[in-house]
C-alpha cells in the first residue's frame, strides 16, 4: 500500500498531515516534478500505450545540448506558484541552448528559485548558499587530501559541492499552495552565513572576484532574491545573479552578460506583466499545466510577504489564457491548474471582462481539457457565481482551497484580512448548499500576535463548523516587511506548538470521519503515479483527494480511470479500479 500520496511528489503536501509533512516510501512512486522523472515517466508512458507521448514544450535537454551553450541546475523551493515559475525559468534556458543537469557537480550555473512565505524555508535558502563558502570547500578539500583522497575540485571550480535533492526539502516542509493565500508567516530571517565570507582571502586571487564566479555562476531566484535584493550579495559574496520572478525573462541576458565578465546583474522589478508570458516554458508534469493568471496581490495581510516579494495585482487578458490553454490541450495536456496568489481576484484587463467564473467555464471548454483547478481563493472574492459554474460545468473540479487563517474575528481584524468569522461561514455554507459536493480545504496559523485561548477555541470551532476536506497549519512567526513585524509576538513557541498539535488532531479527526463516508463511493482519478509494487498506482480524484490504488490493468500515466473506495486514511482514499 502507499504510504504517500502524489500530493507531496507536486510539492505541496498532504492537508491535515502537516506541518512536518508524511515520511513514506517516496521512492515508490515514479511521478514527480523534476526533469528525470518525468523522463521516466514518459518512457514508462511510451512502452505502455505504445509511444503517445505529450510533448513538452520547450526545447528538449538534447536539442540543448546540442547547441554547445552551458548547463544549469535549478533547485526548487516552495509552492506551486514557485514550481510553475521554475518551469518558465527551465523554459527560457532551455529555448537559449542551455541544457539542464540534475546534480550541482554537472553544472556551470546553480540556481535555485526561493520561496520566503515561511522563515524556515529562507533560512534553508541561505544554508544551501552556504555550502559554497569558499572557506568550507577548502576544508572539505584538506580533509580530503589527508585522507589521501583525490582532490576534485578547486575553489575556482567548487564542483563537489553536495546539495541534497529537492524531494527532502519537500518532505520536510512541503507548503500548501500556491504562494499567497496560505500561512505566509514565518520568522525573523536569520543569517547562517558566517562572517568568513567577507575574508578577502576566500577570494579568487587572480580576479579578485569571490571564487565561485571564476567557475561557476550561482544565482538566487523568486522570493527571497525579491525580499533581500542585494543584500545577498553582502552574506553570500560569491552569489552573482538575483533576480524576481518578474524578470525571469531577462534570465539569459543576465547570464549572458556574467559571462561576458560582469560581477553581479540584478533583476528585481516587481509591477511588469513579464511574468505570465515567457516564450516557452518547460512543463514538467506531462497531463497538469499550471498557469498563472493573476499575479501579486493587493490584499495587505499584515502578515504575508507576498505584496512585497511579487508586487501588485496583475491579470493576463482572458484571451491570452485561453489561446495558451487550447496550445496545451493539442500538446495532450488534460488538466489546467490556474494558478494566483489570489487566484479568484482575478480581473480581466482586455475589453472582454471576462469574470473569473466565466473564465473557468470557458477554460472547461475547450476541446481536450478535461479537468480545470483553481488555486488560491481569497474568501472576500468569492462569490456565488464561482459555484454556480462548479455546479454547471463537470469539467471544474469541485474542490475550493479557501483559507480562513483564523477562526476568531478579532484575530482576522489584526490580520488585515478583510472578513469576519461570520462572513467566511457564510461561504462555506453557500458551498454546502451546492448541487455538487464540493471539497474545502484552508490554511491556518496559530499563534498569531494577540491570539488568546478564547481565539484559539473559536479557531476549533471553526474546524468544526467548515469540516474542511483539509487545512494545512502553521505557527506564526514574523516575516521582514510586513506590518504584523512590529506586533509584538508574546506567544511563546511552546504554546504556539501545543496550539498547532491541538488544531492538527482535530482536523485530523474530521478528515478520519469526512474519508471513511466515501467507502464504498467510485470516483474518477487520473493515474499520476505508479509504485514499484504490482499492479499498485495513485492519482486524484476531481476533489482532490490523494487516491492509492490496486489494479490489475497495466494503466497509462494520465489516463483516467474509475476506482471505488475500499478503505481510507485521515489524508488519503484507498481503492481498486472497477470497469
Ligand atoms: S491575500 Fe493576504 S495572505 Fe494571500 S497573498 Fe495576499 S497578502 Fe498574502
């Protein structure tokens, strides 16, 4: 049986599971994100079904190759919004001739695409820059030249540098969803970059520019490149490229010029549009597109970095997202994820005005797309019309991510966030009155400044009321930027802790009895991953359940199958495929 759900292979995690996320036999599931799985994904598709292979858009790694430009490895933190940003950036690179390798050592640039919603996901940021110092590669490099080993590197070169895989990282703290809408709280960024970087010495002698840019480029991207700027050049010297998500774009032209023997290049606008429409982007899961069509947000939460890191609200013309979503659907692609920080804020800037609802039917509609997904509503922009469309039109998965944050009105006044207990009830209740059933799942912090018992209570009466499919939880802690940084946070981490633990079995418990309801229940999934055990598979159901199954077909990856529901787990459904 799985013991973990695909949930966390797409870098998100399982509701209610969570914050720590589910150890398991990751390993036995082939679907994942990065490029090598989806190789094998694809070549498992192909001896399968007989070579019907979604193409991926972008150029291929070996037309790359062939071009003779240089490699680059991207690591990924964060949430689907960084994952998707991670593609137009392999995308761009890609397209240009570079060639993308999976291991540091391969690589001539380094980049890796940050996410700051949260600090200990900043505060990995910069470990992983640290691993770099030059001073540690020396030491790694006497250490092991007195055991007689080899040296494989030198300063210059730094090619030995172990960074551990993207998959741990989502292991350990796997975010919810896309960015904005969830707990963006964290904690006073702390710099694990020592001092010793500043040493003149652990410089290249003969440039005089930090060692790393002799022999490689090692760049910062997404959040904390937006939230810091260049300040990371002062903690970590030998970094020599940073730059937002709106300028990823320019990513080659930045490169291009630290080649021709720039030091630094920067690119932090955060108001352009530029960030929707890369030319190309290289999608890494063959059936689910993501598409940004909102980026920023104006919404202020005092506690979220989001307005600052991604600027403003931007929508992408209607229009545009449909002419992309029809080039996906001839590529094979069956399901569109439409991904924003608020994604239901949506406000079409062509003449059309198309309505975010009306946006999801026509999405639904086009020829060969056969699930639409939305993430992450704002409570205070979702309406009755959104429902109304899930009721109509089967092609929208019935499953809302709406967060709450906090189940107590004073709280959410602190938050900036725009609603009362009452008012997002009142959502929930018009969702339970839908024809369709339809799944809710939310984000909430615990902890926040101000928070008393009594607050912490209406929070699990919230939980009760919602009986939400899922939430993902976390404990506050201030992040820089924001205006909940000058709150005084006199929560102890002890009592935030014992709060979380609380709040995670009471959910708990609900997604216990909302799952074993289903038994018996057939759904429709689509196969997204297989286990090396026999005749064992997983996927989702159109309300976004992790579904394991057992069936005694060979299934094709990105098929859709009908599987009944024989036993469930608080976080997953467990069933055989009928038919
Ligand atoms: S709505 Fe609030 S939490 Fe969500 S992205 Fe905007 S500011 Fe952040």
């Amino acid at each position: 049986m799985f013991d973990i759900g695909v949930e966390q292979l797409m870098g998100r995690g399982v509701p209610g599971g969570r914050s720590k996320g589910v150890a398991g036999d990751r390993e036995g599931i082939l679907a994942g994100l990065k490029q090598g799985a989806y190789e094998k994904m694809t070549q498992e598709r192909e001896t399968q079904d007989g070579g019907v292979k979604p193409p991926l858009q972008g150029e291929s790694a070996g037309e790359s190759a062939a071009s003779g430009r240089g490699t680059f490895y991207l690591e990924t933190f964060g949430c689907q919004m960084n994952e998707h940003d991670s593609e137009k950036v392999a995308g761009v690179l890609l397209a240009r001739g570079y060639r993308q390798v999976e291991s540091v050592d391969e690589a001539g640039g380094v980049l890796y695409n940050t996410w700051s919603i949260r600090e200990q996901a900043a505060r990995k940021v910069f470990s992983r820059l640290g691993e770099f110092r030059p001073d540690l590669v020396r030491a790694r490099e006497e250490e092991r030249s007195l055991q007689g080993l080899k040296p494989d590197i030198t300063c210059d070169r730094m090619s030995d540098l172990k960074v551990r895989p993207p998959k741990d990282e989502r292991t350990q703290e796997s975010p919810s969803l896309a960015g904005g809408e969830e707990s963006g709280a964290g904690a006073r960024s702390q710099v694990p970059v020592g001092d010793s970087h500043r040493d003149p010495s652990t410089r290249d002698a003969r440039s005089g520019r930090a060692p790393s840019s002799a022999g490689r480029i090692i760049g910062v991207l997404g959040c904390v490149a937006q939230q810091e700027g260049e300040r990371i050049f002062t903690r970590a010297p030998w970094v020599s490229l940073v730059c937002g998500s709106a300028s990823y774009r320019k990513l080659p032209q930045m490169i291009a010029e630290l080649e021709a023997g720039n030091r630094r290049v920067t690119g932090l606008e955060t108001d352009t549009d530029e960030t929707f429409e890369t030319e190309v982007t290289r999608r890494d899961n063959p059936w689910r597109a993501y598409l940004t069509i909102i980026e920023g947000c104006d919404k202020a939460c005092s506690y979220c970095v989001v307005p600052f890191t991604r600027g403003p609200e931007r929508s992408r013309r209607s229009a545009s997202i449909l002419e992309e979503v029809r080039k996906l659907a001839d590529a094979g692609y069956t399901e569109v994820q439409l991904l924003g920080q608020t994604v239901n804020s949506y406000a079409d800037p062509s003449a059309r005005k198309m309505r975010f609802s009306d946006l999801l039917v026509a999405v639904a509609e086009v020829r060969g797309i056969r699930r639409v997904r939305f993430t992450t509503s704002h409570p205070r922009d979702f309406g009755k019309d959104i429902v109304e469309a899930i009721e109509a039109v089967p092609g929208i998965c019935e499953h809302v991510h709406l967060p709450v944050q906090s189940g107590s009105t004073k709280v959410l006044r602190a938050m900036a966030r725009t609603y009362t207990r009452d008012e997002y009830l009142e959502k929930i209740a018009m969702m339970r009155a839908a024809k369709r059933e339809i799944s809710i799942t939310s984000d909430i912090i615990v902890g926040f400044p101000g928070e008393r018992e009594k607050d912490f209570e209406e929070t699990l009466s919230l939980l009760d009321a919602a009986q939400y499919d899922g939430a993902f939880s976390f404990k506050y802690s201030p992040r820089p930027n924001t205006p909940a940084l000058k709150m005084e946070d006199e929560i102890p981490e002890e009592e935030k802790s014992r709060r979380l633990a609380i709040l995670m079995e009471r959910q708990r418990e609900i997604q216990r009895a909302h799952n074993e309801r289903l038994v018996g229940k057939t759904f429709e999934v689509m196969v997204e991953g297989k286990s090396r055990r026999e005749q064992q598979w997983s996927g989702h159901t159109s309300s976004n359940k992790v579904m394991n199954f057992t069936s005694r077909e060979e299934e094709s990856l990105g098929d859709y199958v009908q599987v009944r529901v024989v036993s469930t787990t608080p976080n997953s459904l467990v069933g055989e495929v009928v038919g």
